[in-house]
C-alpha cells in the first residue's frame, strides 16, 4: 500500500506498526477460523484490560481454550461459554485442538 520503498515492505505488518509506533501487535500468519478466532479475541482483550501485557493476555487466552475457559474466573467462563455456545456444533467442542488458538503471535515494540 505504500509503494516502492528501500523494501522494508517485506518485513511484514507486526514491523510496520512498530514504526508506526505501536507497542504490540497481535498477528496471525495462517488463515483461521472466525469463531475460534472470537472466543479467543475475547478472551484475550479480557485479560488484556486488566493485564496491560500482550505476551501474558494472550498466553492466558490460548490456556483458556485448551481447559475450555476451566482456567477463567466464574464471570469470565460464563462469557466464555456464551460465545462457544452460539458456534456451530461441530466447533464448539474442538476449540482445545491448536487450529483455533495457536496461529496467532504478540510482536512487542522494544524501541
């Protein structure tokens, strides 16, 4: 999008926001699925709010999915569980297999 440059381009999106001044950027390389992919945003920028750490939200939200939310305080597992239940059957009892929570990474701003 920003044309041709000294190829920095190629570093990718996480190195972009960086420079742009960002302090951490959550990224996926693969493709993924969207309600996997909802039930563990929420997880994550819930922990996030009260956290302020991308590294550790994220770690707590990828646990949450392989202990189906055992690991979340009780309001937090009912949030979790309300949004597992509005996915299809056949997701909602596999959102522990690493498809759903492992494609995604913390890049974190060091400058």
């Amino acid at each position: 999008m920003g044309g041709f440059g000294q190829g920095i381009e190629v570093l990718g999106f996480g190195y972009q926001m960086q420079l742009a001044g960002a302090k951490s950027t959550l990224s996926s390389l693969w493709s993924v699925s969207d309600g996997g992919t909802q039930v563990l945003m929420d997880s994550f920028y819930n922990s996030f709010a009260q956290r302020k750490d991308g590294i550790v939200s994220l770690k707590e939200a990828q646990v949450a999915m392989i202990r189906q939310g055992d690991n979340l305080s009780p309001s937090r597992k009912r949030g979790f569980e309300a949004l597992r239940s509005g996915l299809p059957a056949k997701v909602q009892g596999k959102l522990h297999h690493p498809f759903y929570w492992s494609p995604f990474i913390v890049i974190v701003n060091q400058f």
